[in-house]
C-alpha cells in the first residue's frame, strides 16, 4: 500500500499493511526546535536553516529527509498557525515578544526560552462594547490559499503521500477567547455574563467558518484530512461543566463542522488535551471522526477502553507513547515496550495513527524517539 491508501483505510476502521505513521503531520503531533536539532544531528543528517511553522509552540517546519527516515505518511498543507501574516518578533527585555493576528502580545525569555507564553490580552472587559470596538482578525488573503493550492495540487498528483489542512486561525471556539481576555476572565465571563460570551464565542465561530470556507474551496478535494483543536478538558476532566459545554460550546463547534462538510470529504480530525473520555460520544454526535491526541497519562484514558467503547467509530490519532514521562524519562527499552502496548490496544481492526501524545519536547533523548518511531514501523504491521 502507498501512504494515501494506507491512512484512507485506516481511517476507514479497516486494517492496512501497517498502522499509519505520523510526524509533523499536525500542529500537535510535532517536535520542537531544540528537539528536532537534536534529532537531526544523532541520525547524522545535515542540519538546515529553520524555517518556524508555529512561533508559539516553537515547531519547525520538518525536513523531507527526516520524514522520509521514519515513513511519515502525511504531509502538512498550512501556513504558520497562531500567526500573523507577516509576524514579526521582536525583542523586548529579557524577552522575545510578538503581537499575533489578534492583537494578544506573547512573550518567550531571550535565555532559556522554549515556548511564547500569553501576557497581555486586547479585550480588557466583559461587556458588549467591548466586542463592539475590538478590531476583529481577518481570515488570510486569497493570494494564501492560491499558493497553497498549487502545494497541494502538486503534492496530489506528484506524490502518494495523504494531505492534511487547516484554516483555524487561532485557538479553538472556546479556547481562542481565553487567549484574547486571558482563561480566569473568560472562565468568569462564562457564568456571570453568559451574553457576552456567547457573542465572542459565536463571532469567532463566524471567522473561523469564513476562513475554512476560502481555504476548503481551494484545497477541498486535495486533503485527506481536516484538522481543529479546543482544549476542553483537564487531566482530570471536564475544563467546565458538562452542561455549559452544551449548552455554550457545542453548538459552534457544530456549525463550524456543518460548514466544513459541505466543502470537503476529508476525515475530520478533533484535538483536546486531557481527559476527554466523557466527551467523545459528543465530538461522534457532532460529526468528528478522529480524536488526538488521546493523553495517556490523563484520567480515565485507559487505551484498550477507548478502543472498546469508541473504536468503531472514532479513530485514535496519538497515544502512541506517553510525552509526560516514558518518552522524556524512560529508557529506550521502556520506550519500545510502550509503543507495543498502545499499538496492542489501539491498531486491532484500523481506526489507529502512530504519533507520540503530543508534541515532542525539548531536551527528550533522541535516541528514545528513534526506537519510538523504528518499533512502531516493524511492530505495527498487521498480518
């Protein structure tokens, strides 16, 4: 089987040759800078000019070789996620510091630094002229999605690779106003001004609709894959109250995938750190096909449960092996045997893709990443 084939029947719930494998195929299943230099240099391939896709959680974009060495069976389709076009960063201070397409400014320490972090949030109060007077972002140009169709079109035709896209411009319908007022105030808002956040929420929603809608008309047919994220939990459950989530929450993230189904058939792909087990039979109500980044290590997310309960109808994309602390701490043995037991749990009759739970981190020994990805390869091939 070609990459396409084998992730199209994965996703499908049926079993391929081997699971499909995946590397920086998504903005949350990469590695970092420090992490991927590292890489580089241990499998002793030439080291490039970085070229950063995301600032903020410092992921370059990934060299073909590096992708080649592992058999990644996706490539990304995007440009720099949480940006702005054109983003400059400055210094500032101790500081390095950005201003994204919202108008939030973030800051990352000159020394030592391994991620931009918010600090300063343009909407300052809960109230209706507030979001009357805040300069609401714009969706990217045209001239963007025209040169990222012709990437995709030529990735397409020229290669067997499948395609993975995204148009979010921001954080997810309930995360992105935490990262315009700050989380403590948005999770206030909430309760005691449910008006005002149901209007942020709703017009956020309304830019995000706008901007899958001019990338999908463009790149629609290309794609495999479609990807969203919006952190609603914790590691130990639900961020907020079920029912506010209902109530609130879900609705948008219906209408935004209501919009994007009319647009492309490519499988939905749904991101939430923490434990999201009491979630999942919501993101099936609402249409999603694909859960990431399943976190092991969270409350309640047992692996062979998840797949027992959810497995023929939600594919598992992630928890391949835990980023909290076998990969960072575990030796390269301890590595390899829990690779095998997630794949144990999660690959039987498809629906599973191999990546680590999250982003690789800084300072995670490389030699532990290679004998994750090398036992994924051999061990993940189905009779």
């Amino acid at each position: 089987m070609n990459p396409r084939q084998r992730v199209q029947t994965a996703l499908n719930h049926q079993e391929p040759d081997r699971i499909p494998i995946d590397l920086g195929g998504t903005i949350v299943s990469s590695i970092t800078k420090t992490a991927y230099l590292d890489l580089k240099r241990y499998l002793g391939l030439p080291v490039e000019e970085i070229t950063m896709l995301d600032n903020v959680q410092q992921l370059p974009y990934m060299a073909e070789d590096l992708l080649q060495r592992f058999e990644v069976d996706f490539r990304l389709v995007q440009l720099p996620a949480a940006t702005a076009p054109g983003l400059a960063v400055f210094e500032e201070g101790d500081y390095y510091a950005f201003i994204d397409r919202w108008g939030s400014k973030l800051h990352m320490p000159r020394q030592g630094g391994l991620y931009f972090d918010w600090v300063e949030f343009p909407i300052k109060d809960a109230s209706m002229q507030a979001l009357d007077e805040y300069a609401w972002p714009r969706p990217d140009p045209q001239e963007y999605n025209l040169q990222l169709r012709a990437q995709a079109e030529a990735l397409y035709q020229n290669t067997d690779f499948a395609l993975v896209g995204s148009a979010v411009i921001g954080g997810g319908i309930f995360e992105q106003p935490a990262r315009t007022m700050g989380l403590p105030n948005f999770l206030m808002a909430l309760i005691q001004e449910p008006k005002f956040a149901d209007r942020l929420m709703d017009q956020i929603t309304d830019i995000y609709i706008e901007s899958c809608n001019n990338y999908l008309d463009e790149l629609g047919q290309y794609i495999q894959v479609f990807t969203f994220w919006d952190d609603v939990c914790t590691q130990d459950g639900w961020m907020i109250r079920p029912d506010l989530y209902r109530r609130l929450v879900k609705p948008k993230q219906r209408r935004l995938v209501e919009a994007i189904k009319k647009k492309t058939d490519a499988k939905l792909f749904y991101h939430s750190c923490g434990a999201t087990f009491d979630l999942i039979p919501d993101l099936i109500d609402i249409g999603f096909d694909i859960l990431n980044p399943v976190q092991v290590s969270a409350k309640g997310m047992d692996t062979r449960r998840l797949k027992q309960t959810f497995g023929k109808e939600m594919t598992f994309w992630g928890g391949g092996v835990d980023t909290q602390h076998v990969l960072p701490f575990g030796t390269p043995q301890q590595v390899m045997d829990e690779v095998k037991r997630r794949i144990d749990d999660l690959a039987p009759e498809g629906g599973f893709v191999f990546t680590t739970v999250h982003n690789i981190q800084a300072f995670v020994p490389p030699e532990n990443i290679v004998a994750a990805f090398d036992t994924a390869l051999e061990y993940g091939k189905y009779d």
